[in-house]
C-alpha cells in the first residue's frame, strides 16, 4: 500500500509546522496511542504525526521526526503537532505548545506554521 509506504521516508527538508486538533471534546484525553491505533486502522504505519500534546500538557512524541508525517499539508516538508481537542485549547496546552515550537525552531530554523486552528498562536 503506497500509504504504508510513503511515510517511511526520511524528510530530506523542514519547511513547515502544521499544527491541527485530534477534533474531540475538550474534556476527553485521547491518548497518542489511541491516535496511533486509529491511525493504523486507516493504513498508515503508526501515527501521521511527529507530537501529540494531551489535555494535561504532555508532549507524546509520535513518528519519528525525521520521517515524512501523514495527513500534514506538504507532507514531505512539513512536521506535524496534534493538539488533543477540538478549537479552545487549556493554558498547559497552549504552554507545551510555545515550548515545542521554540525547540522545533532551534533545531530547524525558521518554520512556516501552518493550520487549520485560529488564534493558536
């Protein structure tokens, strides 16, 4: 299957942060390895994205971040942070996030962000 497949490559270029919301209530916390599993259901080789931020603010690393993520925008450029939720986020959150986004641009430089969530930034 190319979906299998396709995310197994290195990423050969960082461009881009794409950051989108798993799209469940605020209050349920779905873990990352749930994303995974939904995820493996849908064809991928495990979890689209490279984060996961739960509701109390832990960072789950998912795919590894030189892979080339699933379901980003420019997949091939791009890494990919999903907050759990759906468009109004907690401060811990919204902390993990800021801290991850000033790692992310310490090691790749400047980074496009890129999403679907407004006011996330």
């Amino acid at each position: 299957m190319l979906k299998k497949q396709s995310g197994l490559k290195k990423r050969e270029l960082t461009k881009f942060l794409f950051i989108a919301s798993s799209q469940t209530p605020t209050n349920l916390d779905v873990t990352k390895e749930q994303i995974d599993a939904m995820h493996r259901k849908n064809g991928l080789l495990g979890i689209g994205f490279h984060y996961v931020i739960t509701i109390d603010g832990d960072v789950k690393k998912g795919r590894d971040t030189d892979q080339i993520g699933f379901d980003l925008k420019h997949n091939d450029e791009t890494i990919g942070i999903l907050l759990i939720g759906n468009t109004k986020f907690n401060e811990l959150q919204l902390k993990a996030l800021k801290i991850l986004k000033t790692e992310l641009t310490s090691k790749y430089g400047h980074l496009k962000i890129m999403t679907t969530l407004e006011n996330i930034l």
